[in-house]
C-alpha cells in the first residue's frame, strides 16, 4: 500500500507572498496541489519564470510528485481532487484591488472566492483550513489590535479590507459550526526579501520612495551627487510609527511553520513589525538614501492648500495614502512573538542598511514599470 503523503491544497502560488510560501512548504517535504489559472501550460511557464528568482525549480519537484498543478480559479471553478485526500487548505488567493470599479473586485475573489473554497472543503470533507488575510481587517479601530476575530469596525479604510473582514466572518462560523480547525494569518504590508531586497510588487511603500526618487531628479540641483534641500511639508507627526512593514521572506517562513506544526493551529497571528520606525526615523533613512534635505512635518489631517511644485509632485498620489498613514494600529503580536521565540528566529528589523537593499532593488527594476505589465493578470497575495 501507498503511503499517504500529508498533502495541501493551496491557491495563490502566483502571488508575490504565495511564491514564497510555496517555496518553504516544498523544501519542507509538503505535498502541494497549486491552482492556477487557465490554461494550465501557459499558467505552469509562469509560475516556472516567477520560482527561478527564488532558487526554485518547480519541474524538479513535479517529477518527483511533490507538486501538482491543476486548473482552478476563484470563485469560478475548482477541480475534482482526483489526486487523493487532502489534508488541508492553504487560501493565500486574494484581489488586492483597493476599491471596486465595475469588474466585481475585491468582492469576487475574496468573499465570493472564500465561499467556493469552503463548500469545496465540505464536499472533499477537508476539517483544516489556513487562511492568509490582512492584519487590516481591524479597520478603523484604535485600540491595541489583539490576535482575535473582530467585531465589525465602524468604517474600513478600503473595501479591500472589508473584503478580507467578511471572509475572516465566513471562515470563522464554518470552523465554528462543524468543529473545523481555522487558522488565520495576518500579514501587515508586504515588502522585499530581507536578505536580497528581492519583491515582485512596487505598490505602497515603493511608490513613495519612487515619488521622492522622481522629486530629487526634477527639484534637485544636480551638483556631483551633493545633498538637494528641497522644502516640502510633510502632513502628520514625527512620533508616530509608520505604516507597518513585514519582509515577504520573513512572512513566508512564519506561514510555513504554522502549517506544518498542528500544535500551531487554530489560532490568529499577526505578521506584523513588533517595533516599527517612527516617521521620523522613516524619514531620516529616505532623506539619507535620496541625499534629500528640507522636509517638514505639520501637524495636520489634510494636504497643504497651497503647494509648492515640489510638493504637488509628491502630493500627486499621497492623498490615496494619507487616511492609511493617519490611522497607525498597534498591533498585537504575542501567538507570533511566542512561536518565533521558540524557533528562535529574529526579525528582520527595518533598519537603513535594509531599506537601502530594498530600494536599491526597486531602483534596478525601474521602480516595477515592467512588473506591473508582466502582472497585471495575476491574482496575488496581501502586501
């Protein structure tokens, strides 16, 4: 007889977060059934092209059995499961879009796309669930953000994060109406690889270091790479922490561990940075890294009325980010503090030799121009 080989449904392997993910898992040893997108030839190249970066090979794991590509989207179909049991679910697939406009996202995907997973985990009688999220689902909520299911905010800064909020809803009563075993993984903002500033995903963080880069070329006297004092006011508090910043290696290895470990499951944790930089601190390592001077904070919710060019420029997308950069949770992170404690893994602190590698990377890839045509189609993971 055969032995059973403990075997993961997983969706999202093409994400940024989800290749990462599914790296660990297989240098693990775990069985992993992929979804991707039809058709299957097409999808199996891609993801081929997007686990090389990473040291992976997929076609080697697929010759040995380890990994098994089958079509399936959410929430339009899902295969048979003609490949044996499965032990449990790993939902890494996600719509990042912020804000809907006409084509049915964020709602399709991730609601829509929860419910199909779950009647599909009924049907093949799959009990384990592991569901990457955002650690946003907290809304506008001000209090510390504990690692629990939460009551429905008063408002959500995106329908992304609303989204997210009603499939935590569904997956929870599922767990809790059939004695099913939930897991939830929180992940804050996605960035690149700690190690080599490696990313695939150019938004947030990388769209404003690109705006300072493209400011300090326009409004910088070019003078042998000297410092430009460029004054421009900067809307909130210097002490204040910033938008919270998790590497992509760091988060991946988390997600793994809980998967393989049951003693893990059952639980939410936050993948968040247990100690974020101030803005302050924030705005030291971008001033040093762009040789950038005259930058102000003014204490203020809203953009100056009467911009400067140079602030026009960098106000130009800021007002998207600003309620983002206003509302600053703390996260609370002791599941995870306690379960890296006992690997003894350290994280990866922002630090300015990281944000340098991380910039440096985005800065070789044409702050991802062409990124965002080669994945444009692709449905990703949070970050």
């Amino acid at each position: 007889m055969t032995q059973h080989r403990p075997t993961t449904l997983m969706t999202g392997a093409t994400g940024f977060l989800g290749q990462y993910v599914l790296k660990e898992l297989m240098q693990r040893g775990r069985r992993v059934v992929a979804l991707l997108r039809s058709p299957l030839q097409d999808s199996r190249h891609r993801l081929a092209g997007m686990m090389r970066p990473l040291g992976i090979e997929i076609n080697d794991y697929i010759t040995t059995g380890q990994l098994l590509l089958r079509e399936g989207a959410l929430p339009e179909s899902l295969p048979d499961g003609e490949w044996g049991p499965t032990d449990d679910i790993l939902a890494c697939a996600a719509s990042l879009q912020l804000f809907s406009n006409g084509n049915g996202e964020p709602y399709k995907t991730n609601v829509e796309g929860t419910r199909t997973l779950l009647e599909w985990a009924d049907r093949h009688h799959v009990t384990r669930m592991h569901s990457v999220s955002t650690a946003y689902v907290c809304g506008t909520h001000t209090n510390v953000i504990r690692e629990v299911f939460h009551t429905r905010p008063p408002s959500f800064q995106t329908e992304y994060e609303e989204t997210k909020w009603v499939a935590e809803e569904m997956l929870a009563q599922w767990a809790g109406d059939n004695g099913n075993v939930l897991t939830v993984m929180r992940p804050s903002f996605i960035i690149g690889d700690s190690n080599t500033g490696y990313t695939t995903q150019f938004g947030g963080f990388y769209q404003f270091a690109r705006v300072l880069n493209l400011m300090r070329s326009e409004f910088g006297e070019s003078s042998n790479g000297d410092i430009a004092h460029i004054p421009h006011r900067i809307p909130g508090r210097p002490d204040i922490q910033i938008q919270n910043l998790v590497p992509v290696d760091y988060a991946a290895r988390m997600i793994a561990e809980i998967i393989l470990d049951p003693a893990c499951h059952g639980q939410i944790y936050h993948l968040t940075d247990p100690n974020p930089p101030t803005w302050a601190v924030f705005k030291t390592y971008l001033e040093q890294y762009f040789r950038i001077t005259g930058g102000q904070f003014v204490d203020s919710d809203t953009l100056p009325p009467d911009k400067t060019m140079a602030e026009s420029l960098l106000f130009e997308k800021y007002d998207l980010l600003l309620p983002r950069l206003h509302h600053q949770p703390h996260f609370d992170e002791s599941n995870t503090r306690r379960l890296r404690e006992s690997l003894g893994i350290k994280y990866p602190a922002f630090t300015q030799e990281r944000m340098a590698l991380m910039l440096d990377y985005a800065a070789s890839q044409r702050w991802g121009q062409g990124a965002a045509r080669r994945h444009a189609r692709s449905v990703h993971t949070p970050g």
